[in-house]
C-alpha cells in the first residue's frame, strides 16, 4: 500500500511533478491576464478621452498624424546628441 501511495505521488497522476507543470503554466496565464487587463484598462482610458472632447482628438490629429491648426506656426526642435 505505501509502495503504490509512493508512486502515485511522485509518477502516477497528480503527482508532486504534475502539480509544478500545473502551477507553471498558472503562473503564464496569470502574466497574460493581467498584460490584457492593463492594456483594455489603457484602451477604455482612451475611449473616455476621445468621449470627453475635442482636446483628445486634436491630441491624437497632432501627435499621430502630424496636424496642425490653421493659422498655427509648427516648431521643430531637433536634439543632437
């Protein structure tokens, strides 16, 4: 009895190597999760901006697409290093 207790604890299943592999790949899932949580919570961050108003959108026009107002004057500062 204590023979075949032994070799299911440490071969047979739910071993003592099954339940490693078991938390190992937990421990994966758990990174991936929490990597979509952070980005969908960035996601709806940026949906409330672009929700909130014009500022957001002429951010994203500027930032993103390079646009300026008219009658605006666009500055280049080119850092050498």
């Amino acid at each position: 009895m204590i023979i075949h207790l032994q070799y299911r604890l440490w071969v047979g299943d739910g071993s003592v190597a099954q339940v490693k592999e078991y938390q190992a790949r937990l421990d994966v899932l758990e990174e991936k999760v929490k990597a979509k949580k952070e980005r969908n919570e960035a996601l709806y961050a940026e949906i409330e901006d672009l929700r909130k108003g014009q500022e957001a959108i002429e951010e994203r026009a500027r930032d993103e697409l390079g646009m300026i107002k008219e009658k605006e004057t666009f500055f280049q500062v080119i850092e050498e290093k």
